[in-house]
C-alpha cells in the first residue's frame, strides 16, 4: 500500500473498508455487507458510533431491541442470502458483548457469516478497570470478549489503530471461504476506535470478493463414479451445501437422469422441490418414512454438503445397509472424512457439474425405484392425515401439525417459512412442502430458541418481496419477542403464528419417553402459585403488531387469508395440543437414560435404550 494517505480515527476507517467490500450479484457487484446492528454503549457510542452515523449512506445501520436477537437477525439474513452476503453488528463492552455469544455459537455451528465488532477494555490500560470490565486475577489480557474465541472462526483483539489494516483482509478471507465460513470477531479496543492513523488511501479502494467453487480431485471424481455405477441402492443426502453453493438445479437434473433417489437435512430441505420425481423429502429423526426406509437399504450412500449431525444418521444407527459404503461430498475436509467416509473435497455444484457426464446414460436399478413406491404412497397418505384440517366435529385442541398445514396451503408457493426450536422443526422437516428453493428456513444446528421472530427479520431483510411466515412456540416466544418492534419500525411485513401448548411441550415428550415423570416444562408441572394468563396476542399488539388469537384452524385459515392482504407484522396464536406429535416416519434418537433409578419406566426405558445402542456404528 503507497501513495496518497488519510488521517482517520481507527473506526472511521474500519467502516470505509467495510462499505467498500463487495461481491458479485445478479446484476453486477454488490456491497458484501448489506448493513450494520448496532446497540450502542459507552464501549463503542463515540467511537464505532460517530463512524457509522457519518457512513450511513454507504453501510445502513439498523438499532435492534436485544443484543442476541440483532444478531440472530444477522445471520439469518446470510443464510437467506445463501451465504453470498453478510451483516455486521457492534455493541458495547460486558453484557452488549456477551449477549451476541450464543448467536456466535450458532453461527460457529451452521456455518454462517457474521461480523462481530464487539467494544472493548481500553488497550492504554488507563481508566482500568472500566465499568462492565471483566478482571481475570491472573491474566491481564483477558477480557468478556474472550468468550468469543471458542465461537468464533477467526478472532483478534484490535490494540492499536493501524492492525486493522491486517486483521480485516483476514476476516474478509475467512467470511468469504465456502470452507472456513463463520463468524469473525474483532473486539475493539474503545479507546483504539478513536484514535487516529494515517491510512493509506488505496487500502478503501473497492476490492471484488468472488465465491471460490473448489473442484474435486479427479482421481475423487472418478472414484465416486465407479462406486455409484457399481451400486444398487444408491442414496443422496442433500445438505445446506448444496443451497449455499446454488446447485439445487444440477442436483434435480441429476437425480432425474440417473433416478437416485434423494433425501434432504434440515439445511438441506428445499434443495429439490416436494414434487420432484427423485425427492424423498426429510431423512432421519425427523425424517420421513419413505427417506428412512431407503436410508436402511442403501448399499452407497452419498452426503453432499452435509456435516453428518446426529438427527441426520439417526445417531448413527440409520444407515443399516449390509454392504454400505458412506461418501461424503464437502468443501470441508474436516466433514469430507466423518464417520470413515470416503471424502471428495469439493463445491457442490462443481462435483454434480463434474457428475453429470461421467454418469450420462446410467441408471439406478429398476428394482430400486420400484421398491420405495410404497413407502413413498403410505407417506403421502400420514402427510395427508397429518396436515388436514379437522373435521367441525372434533372440539380436541388443534396438533401442530395441523396448524403448519394450514400454514402451507395459504402461503403463496414462494413463501419462506421459518423456525428454529422445540418440535416444531421436526414436524416442519417431515411435513413441510418446499415449493420453491430458499423456502425453508429453519435453524436446526444450534436449535437456538429465540432465534425464530429475529430470523424472520433477517430472512424478510434479505428477500422484501417473499412472504415470510414464522412458526414459534409460547416458550420461544417468552425468551426473545423484542424484534417484532423492530420489523414494525422498519416497516417490514411478517405473518407470526404462536402456537401455545402452554409449556416447553417437545422436551415433555421427550421427558416421558425416557421414563420421566412429567416435571418442570408444561407450566402446570412446574412450581408455581398460580399460572399466569398470558395474552400473547395483547402483548405483540403492544409492540405494534396487528394480533388476535384465533379458536381454532378454520379461524387460523381465515387470519392468514386476511394477513395477506395487508402489510405490516400480524401476530396470530393459537392454542395447541402439548401431547401430540406426528407417529408416521421418524427415526431414533440417542438420548442416553439413567442405568439407575427408582422409577420401573426409566429402568424400561433404560432397557430400550441399552438395545437401540447396539445398532450404532
């Protein structure tokens, strides 16, 4: 870097870099980030605060309501953007800081960008120790912000004014790598954010970051060949890899020419359409029948882009064919070798682009095919009985399974519904329709209750003219709710349906199925003098939303209808039934139980249990 210099503050010149990175878009180059959150204190206020006021018309910021939650909202925003585009968000030092945490964790997991400028203790030392000031007795470096190392993909502490001429190229590489993606986090010394440098003039130029799509080996490629042509029962497990690397239409005409049959992850839900010939629709726990009957049967089964989570093996105990053989197709060698699989590092889209000829004219078997006809029938037969509105008769409080269903057939086809914990993932994973690719936005790597109301803000940021439905439960919605007032503020439209079952239903399933006894997650179970009666629909009115509760699926059908014909954030709940959950497809879980207890069901449990293990590979 020569030449021409400018004198700015070390935040100043950290959000002219920024606003000056850029990616290639549909029409041409486009600003990599699409904003700033902010929440501001007195560890970033002056500094990171007076750079980005000055900056707004070339990097918007945006003020949320709860650290987490912004941040929530700037990572679903990247994975709507299919990692193509990302967010920053900046707050204070101490609990600003701290609270951005889990959603690094979350980030850290699903492998999603995210820019962190987090405020800092002063680098001089001087005023220490600062108010919210984190002290180790025995460690003078350590601040709050070290508890962004562990979630973080690449993390520096910024001291002096000219490393950030280092640290951002860095956090650039490691946002835009398809394999080391995730959240960068850069603390900032508040002090060091107002000081003063002379920057070179050429390091704010407009630099183009291109997506690298990495080929396979050839020798990987080549292998892979011979092994699917060699196969009987092949199986394809789409993961987000093939979403993020925009190969959903390689992997349909692959699927179509060939006839393997695929099956899709939570993150890989949506890469193919429902309706598509060769899609199984969900594998695992949450899977369908269809999808895990061919998952036992499969003699080569081939991930691409999938990291192998246990919801997605079922523990390890799915896969059951006799003479099975695991490929897995990544850009990262670290979940290219899980589980003894034979790795092919590559971009998703590069290797099916690399497939498809070598595998022109080659089909799967007949017998194949004919086999997974009647589990494909007897699933579309429990999706039918699953998602229909039941009859005027049946007064029983509504499942949420017929509650998505209702959902599903008002939504327009490129509608985006999301969700992120308790169980309505795994309803929405086995029953949900995916009409059109990015319509399935559900968190499920970190599972991150909280998440759902502040994803939908980022996903409607990241896609304005799709409809955005969020799913959340009473107990989600208790934790984090805040960033409904922001999308009123902003004046975005987001249809938001509660479903209160009055509880942390999911795990008092999960409680009874292990033996339990019914204890501290249904309201009623917990210690309590009175339950309280709460007005969910009062309070989202009270944020701005346009809210009411509905009696029942006919009035949640007719609440719909009438949101989509009205901007704004509506807010519909509805109670449902705590007890029941889908019974058709699914599979098995390890949740390990006690070897001992006083109660005859978890010892029974624990039998169950102890047997189950001895399917895992």
């Amino acid at each position: 870097m020569t030449g021409a210099r400018q004198r700015l503050t070390a935040a100043q010149a950290t959000v002219r870099y920024l606003a000056a990175q850029q990616v290639e878009g549909p029409g041409g180059p486009v600003p990599y980030f699409a904003g700033c959150w902010a929440i501001f204190g007195h560890g970033n206020v002056a500094g990171l605060g007076e750079a980005l006021q000055s900056s707004q018309d070339v990097l918007p910021t945006y003020r949320a309501h709860n650290e987490q939650g912004m941040a929530h909202a700037a990572i679903a925003y990247a994975k709507q953007a299919r990692r193509r585009r990302a967010m920053v968000c900046t707050t204070s030092i101490g609990p600003g800081a701290t609270n951005m945490v889990t959603a690094a964790a979350l980030a850290h997991v699903n492998r999603l960008p995210v820019l962190f400028l987090p405020g800092d203790v002063y680098a001089s030392r001087r005023p220490d120790p600062v108010l919210q000031q984190i002290e180790d007795f025995g460690d003078g470096t350590v601040s709050a912000n070290d508890c962004f190392r562990l979630v973080s993909r690449y993390f520096d502490r910024l001291t002096r004014p000219e490393q950030i001429l280092d640290a951002l190229p860095k956090a650039m590489a490691v946002l835009t790598d398809p394999a080391a993606c995730g959240p960068v986090t850069l603390a900032f010394c508040q002090d060091v954010q107002t000081e003063a440098w002379d920057y070179p003039e050429d390091f704010f130029a407009p630099r183009l970051w291109r997506i690298r799509r990495a080929p396979a080996d050839p020798y990987d490629l080549a292998d892979l060949v011979v092994r699917i042509r060699a196969a009987r029962r092949p199986l394809i497990v789409a993961g987000g890899g093939v979403l993020y690397a925009g190969a959903e239409t390689l992997l349909a005409d692959l699927a179509a020419a060939t006839g393997i049959p695929v099956a899709e992850t939570q993150a890989g839900k949506g890469a193919l359409p429902w309706d598509h010939p060769c899609n199984l629709g969900a594998i695992g726990v949450t899977g369908t029948g269809v999808a895990n009957a061919a998952a036992a049967e499969a003699d080569l089964v081939i991930g691409i882009g999938t990291r192998l989570q246990d919801f997605t093996t079922g523990s390890r105990a799915l896969f059951q064919g006799a003479a099975r053989t695991l490929v897995q197709v990544n850009v990262s060698a670290h979940d290219a070798a899980k589980q003894g699989a034979v790795g092919v590092v590559g971009d998703a889209a590069a290797v099916l682009a690399g497939l498809a000829p070598l595998l022109a004219g080659w089909r799967v078997p007949a017998d194949w095919a004919r086999s997974l006809a009647a589990p494909a029938l007897a699933w579309d037969e429990a999706w039918q009985a699953a998602t229909a509105a039941p009859k005027e008769c049946d007064t029983a409080l509504p499942t949420d399974a017929q509650v998505l269903g209702a959902v599903w057939r008002q939504a327009a086809p490129d509608a985006v519904v999301v969700c992120a914990a308790g169980g309505l993932p795994g309803e929405l994973h086995k029953l949900w329709r995916v009409r059109r690719p990015g319509g399935y936005h559900v968190e499920y790597g970190y599972s991150c209750m909280g998440y759902e109301i502040a994803g939908g803000l980022g996903v409607k940021l990241a896609e304005p003219e799709r409809e955005v439905h969020v799913l959340v439960g009473d107990g989600s919605y208790l934790m984090m709710n805040s960033e409904i007032a922001t999308a009123v503020m902003l004046g975005l439209s987001l249809t938001i349906t509660v479903l209160d079952n009055r509880g942390f239903g999911c795990i008092n399933r999960l409680q009874r199925a292990t033996g339990g006894a019914p204890f501290n997650n249904l309201l009623a179970d917990t210690r309590h003098t009175a339950l309280p009666a709460i007005d969910f629909a009062a309070h989202a009115a009270s944020l701005g939303a346009r809210a009411l509760k509905v009696a029942d699926i006919a009035g949640l059908e007719a609440a719909l209808a009438q949101a989509r014909t009205g901007g704004g954030v509506h807010v519909i709940v509805i109670d449902t039934d705590p007890a029941v959950s889908t019974p058709a497809g699914g599979a098995w879980w390890d949740v390990a139980v006690p070897e001992v207890s006083d109660r005859p069901s978890v010892r029974a449990a624990r039998a169950a249990y102890d047997e189950k293990t001895k399917d895992q590979r």
